[in-house]
C-alpha cells in the first residue's frame, strides 16, 4: 500500500526522509555515488508540481532526504511522489509508491 506524507501548505522545516531497501529481499541498498531527484506530479493530469535534488546522509545504509523550498509545497492537494536514483554504475532506480499531502495551515 502506497504511503501518503502530511505537510503543510509552505512548509520548509521537515524534510522528506527516505531508506532504499529492496522489496524482494528487505536489505538495504547503498546510495553512496548515487544521483538522486525528487519528483511530484499532480495525480490526474500527471503534470509536474515540482522537483529537485536529494541529499544522501549515508550512502552506505541507503538514506537520503528531500528539503522543501516553500513554492514546492504552495499548492494544496494530495500528489503522487516519484524518487529517480541514478547510481554511479549508471543503473536507474525509482522509488514510487507514496504521496505527498499538502493542507492549508490551520493555526
């Protein structure tokens, strides 16, 4: 099942944190090398909201991480991810089952 991640309309403070692990056998996968692009597409018209660079925190263990500028979180709506990993081998990974779920600030 596809997981959804909460935020909040222009929120910059939390980044999006990921592990690669492969689905079949559950080990971790490095990331070390590795180029890694965030995309988000609006899910019906599959037109892209935004993307931008990962930045790996520890290659070896597979974790990365998405910081947000506020115009990527400007629009609400619930938006389907997408996670492009070019490893240093040139193979192409993807990460793609999750959302992003932008609300307008309620405080």
């Amino acid at each position: 099942m596809a997981e959804t991640f909460p935020f909040v309309k222009g929120q910059t403070k939390e980044p999006l944190n990921f592990v690669l692990i492969n689905k079949k056998t559950g080990a971790v996968l490095s990331v070390d090398a590795a180029t890694i692009t965030l995309y988000a597409f609006h899910p019906k018209s599959k037109d892209e909201l935004f993307n931008g660079s990962c930045t790996i925190d520890d290659g070896p263990n597979g974790e990365f991480h998405y910081d947000f500028i506020a115009a990527d979180l400007n629009e609400t709506g619930t938006f389907k991810g997408l996670v492009k990993i070019i490893f240093s081998d040139t193979k192409i990974g993807k990460i793609e089952d999750f959302y992003i779920k932008v609300i307008d600030d309620e405080s």
